[in-house]
C-alpha cells in the first residue's frame, strides 16, 4: 500500500477534497482496485421546443391515420391534405364572396379596433382601482361582475341597445378584454415598490410625476401580461361578435361553412385563428422584452 493511501482516510478528507476528486472523473480514492470506478452516464434530455414539435407531428400523424382508414367520416374530418388544398382554394378564389385574406384584415380591424379603446379605458381604470380607495369602490365590483360572464350571455343585450352594425361587434370583444387589463393594471400599481415612490417624493416629485415615471413603469410588466391575456380572449370571442349580421371576417366564414358542414372550411379557419394568435402572442412577448427590458428585476 502506497503511503497516499495510507496517510488518507474518510475522517480526514475534506468535503471540499471529496468534490474535488469527484468533478474530476467522479474516482472513488476508497474504492476496490478490483473493481473499476463507477463513471454515471451523461443524462439526456430534449429540449421544450423539440419535445413540442414531437406533440405536434405525432397529433397530425394520429388525424392523417384517421382521415386515412376513415375511422372517421370525411364528411366530418377531412384529412390534412384536403384542408390543406381548401385552405388555397379559399386563399386564392375565396369563400362566402371574399378570400380568406380579406376576413382575416376585417376580423383583425375589430379586434384592434376593440383592444385600443379597451386600453384607453382599461389602464386608466387599473390605476385608479389601484391608486384610489374611492377607485376601487366604483369599479372593482363592476370588474369582478362582468369578468365571469361569458360574451354570448349579453350579446343579445348588446344587439338590443346598439343594433346589428359594426359598433355591437367591436363592443362585445371589447368588453371581453376590459376586465383583464384594467384587474392587471391595478395589480401593477399595487405591487410597485414603496421604496421607489418614497424616493420619487423625496426628490421633490409630485403625485403626478410619481404616478408618470415610477408607478406606471413598474407596474407596465403587468400590464403587458393584462394585454396578452385580453387579447386571447378578445380573439376568442371574434367568432360570437360576427355572429351578429356580419358579411366578412372569420368568425362569419366559418360559421357560413358550418351551416352547410363545409367542415374543411371550418377547420381553414380554426387554424387561421390559431396561427394568427401565436403570431399576435409571440409580437406581444417580442415587445415586452424590448420595451420592459426591467421585467423581473427588483
């Protein structure tokens, strides 16, 4: 036995000694000369994305076999390679007297028509419900009212006071984005650091210079967030909106092919919302990160 290994022992190596030896090759000083070290094999793991793309490919390969061996009738779920073939035939020559290009830019304008006027009304809304005990009085219960009604419930309403035309669609989308900006606005102002408004106070600001240039830029993290989540459900409730005497959009497209189980249409616009939500959720991440470079630090 050499004398290194004499002079060491258990009790006196170190823990620090121990990691040592082992991030280097993982070799146990008191192991058995006759039986070699035991080195752990590299784990490996996919990442999300490939793990994703894996969900994705194995759903269409499960609905391609389905389409296929007619477990399901065609009638009701065309394969992938027919609504993908509907999905050109409606780009190029259309649908319900307009292309599919043309119901998206008018489902879009709505949709954007209604997000501007929510988030002029929703983040002035959010700060006073945050600010201002009187605020939070008046409009949190009107808030927590309207934010669980789903939009079909007071659609018909809607229809009643403001008629069939454009304002009634844009109106039903927008009330199924006021409450989730307004509730994440005030919950921006409330969860801004008090040690940051005090220092703005002692600076000589005042309440509107503070409310401008430390509370509104702490609290635009959530109000981003308030954003995306209004958007997905200003999206969502498109297709309730053109139910009502509508001519063009998405929304109307497929209930149209609905009517007469054009199912393939339908499929064509459910995936054109889907896509065009993604792309939307992605931009609004894209700007976040670029405008909020401060989100998550303290």
């Amino acid at each position: 036995m050499s004398l290194f290994t004499q002079s060491i022992s258990p009790e006196t190596l170190s823990v620090a000694t121990l990691a040592r030896i082992e991030s280097q090759g993982g070799i146990d000083p008191f192991a058995s000369p006759s039986h070699p070290p035991r080195v752990s094999a590299p784990s490996f793991r996919l990442p999300a994305r490939a793990i994703s793309a894996i969900t994705l490919l194995a759903l269409i390969a499960l609905w391609w076999l389905a389409a296929q061996y007619k477990i399901v009738s065609p009638v009701f779920l065309p394969g992938p390679e027919a609504v993908f073939r509907k999905f050109i035939t409606v780009a190029r020559d259309g649908f319900v007297d307009a292309t599919l290009f043309q119901h998206l830019l008018i489902s879009l304008g709505r949709v954007f028509a209604a997000l501007a006027a929510t988030l002029l009304i929703g983040v002035p809304v959010g700060l006073l419900i945050g600010l201002s005990t009187v605020g939070r009085g008046v409009f949190d219960p009107l808030l927590e009212f309207l934010r669980p009604l789903p939009p079909l419930a007071y659609l018909p309403l809607v229809v009643i006071w403001f008629g069939i035309g454009e304002p009634s669609k844009v109106l039903v989308i927008g009330l199924a984005m006021l409450a989730p900006i307004a509730l994440s606005t005030a919950a921006g102002v409330r969860a801004v650091n008090e040690e940051r408004i005090r220092a703005a106070r002692a600076l000589g600001a005042s309440r509107l210079r503070t409310v401008l240039h430390v509370t509104i830029p702490s609290a635009l993290p959530q109000i981003f967030t308030g954003l995306r989540i209004a958007l997905g459900a200003g999206w969502s409730t498109l297709v309730a909106a053109e139910l009502v005497a509508a001519t063009r959009g998405l929304g109307f497209m497929i209930q149209s092919a609905a009517q007469f189980l054009v199912t393939d249409v339908v499929l064509v616009g459910i995936f054109t919302i889907a896509l065009v939500a993604f792309a939307l959720e992605w931009a609004i991440r894209t700007l976040d990160r670029r405008l909020v470079p401060w989100s998550g630090r303290d």
